[in-house]
C-alpha cells in the first residue's frame, strides 16, 4: 500500500488488515528502520519508491552486454561435479547460455528459458521444479516449487536480482519469487549473486536474503567505489566482468 499510494494511515490499516494498532506502528517502524518508510503522526510516507518491473524481454535487451560477460565470468565458477541452482532471470540466461559445453554438471532451475536453454545440453543433467509458472518473468513459484527443493543439497546458487542495496539486502518484485529465493538461499552451500551494476542501491518490494548470507557477487566495471568498498567490508567476494 506505500508503494501504490506513496503514504498510509494507521488507522486505515486497521480497517483494512483487520489486526491492531499496536501491530500497525509496529510494522511501520520495522519499515522506517529498513530505510523504506519515514513515520509521522498517524502514519508513514514512502521513502523508497520500489524500480519499476519490466517483462523479461525487456529485461533481457537492458544492459546485455555486461549481463553476457557476467554470465560468460559465473560459468567459470562451475565445475565438473558441481550440484547447482540456476535462478531465473535474464543475467542467468546467459550463465546456462555459456554451460551448455560443461560436464558432469547437475542444474536445477525455476527458470523456463533457462531450462529450454540447457534441455540438450548432453553434459547438464537437469531438474525442473514444478509450481505455477509466471509469465512476466517466465519463472515457476508456489509450494510446489519450493516442496521440490527440501529433498536436495547443492553446492552453488547463482542469484539473479531486482535489486542489491548494502543495508536493506537483496530483493525483487514478487512476493512468491522472493519466498522461493529464499528457499534456495537454504538449500546451498554458497551463495552467488550475477547482478549488473545498475541494480546496486536499488531495493525492491521484496525481500530475498540479507547480505550476511551472501559469498559472493559477480558485477561489470560500472559498480560505485561506495558498493566496492561496502561488499569488501561486509567480506563478500567481488568479481568484475570484464
């Protein structure tokens, strides 16, 4: 309701979420104190106004040629072996672009293109992951897609996402993609974030995982010395697609 009205009452969200007022103020100084709302006398304003969402194709003709050299720099950290998740997006497509050569690698995805993409690879064993597919995003979500990834374990995830920013953490658009991030977030035993450099300061709806889960961020040569120096003191590794 912030971000589609840019302010809010308390008490209209009591009337409208049926829970209390004390809930309300609550909730609304948790938001003031990610840096996405700003509390005044009977409410808050938004301060953060959330990027808007573009279709994947969209997404895909934005900033591509860093998105392949990044996708082109994450494949060299796959190695034969390796159990891997792929997440969908348009900076991943290029990672399973630049895997369809590797061997002895096992993907699984929530990413339809991304899955079509490697669907004759003959060294990428692949798992789909079933769910409700999203067709803004081309990406399968709901319990089912996350019931899927409780019976494995993998290695990598390779993260795309709507937006990175040093105190709030990594976000995206949707609520259901962003609790399915976060279940493959759980399910790996590193977490490696493909982002260009436009995403950095930006923060999304959404949520996925705070930056002390993350390991490692691979970006273009466009990244502020602010998030430079903000990724090396939170002692995350950075990569720099050249």
């Amino acid at each position: 309701m912030l971000a589609q009205q840019g302010s809010v009452q308390v008490t209209d969200l009591v009337e409208k979420l049926g829970v209390s007022a004390v809930t309300i103020r609550s909730d609304l100084n948790a938001l003031e104190a990610q840096g996405m709302a700003t509390r005044s006398h009977g409410g808050a304003t938004l301060t953060r106004t959330p990027p808007p969402e573009h279709t994947i194709r969209q997404k895909d003709a934005i900033n591509h040629e860093q998105k392949e050299r990044i996708g082109a720099f994450a494949a060299r950290l796959v190695e034969p072996g390796d159990n891997i998740i792929i997440d969908s997006g348009t900076t991943t497509i290029s990672l399973a672009r630049h895997l369809r050569d590797a061997t002895g690698v096992t993907v699984a995805t929530n990413g339809l293109n991304i899955a079509w993409e490697l669907a004759d690879a003959p060294g990428v064993d692949l798992i789909l992951t079933g769910g409700l597919l999203r067709k803004q995003s081309l990406s399968i979500q709901g319990s089912q897609a996350e019931t899927c990834l409780q019976a494995y374990s993998f290695d990598k995830l390779f993260l795309g996402v709507d937006g990175f920013d040093l105190q709030f953490g990594v976000t995206t658009h949707h609520e259901a993609e962003a609790s399915l991030n976060h279940k493959m977030v759980e399910r790996a035993k590193k977490i490696i974030v493909l982002t260009d450099a436009s995403k950095f300061g930006r923060v999304s709806l959404h949520r996925i995982v705070q930056l002390d889960r993350v390991d490692t961020v691979i970006t273009d040569a466009s990244i502020s010395q602010e998030y430079r120096e903000g990724l090396q003191k939170l002692g995350i590794e950075l990569f720099i697609a050249e």
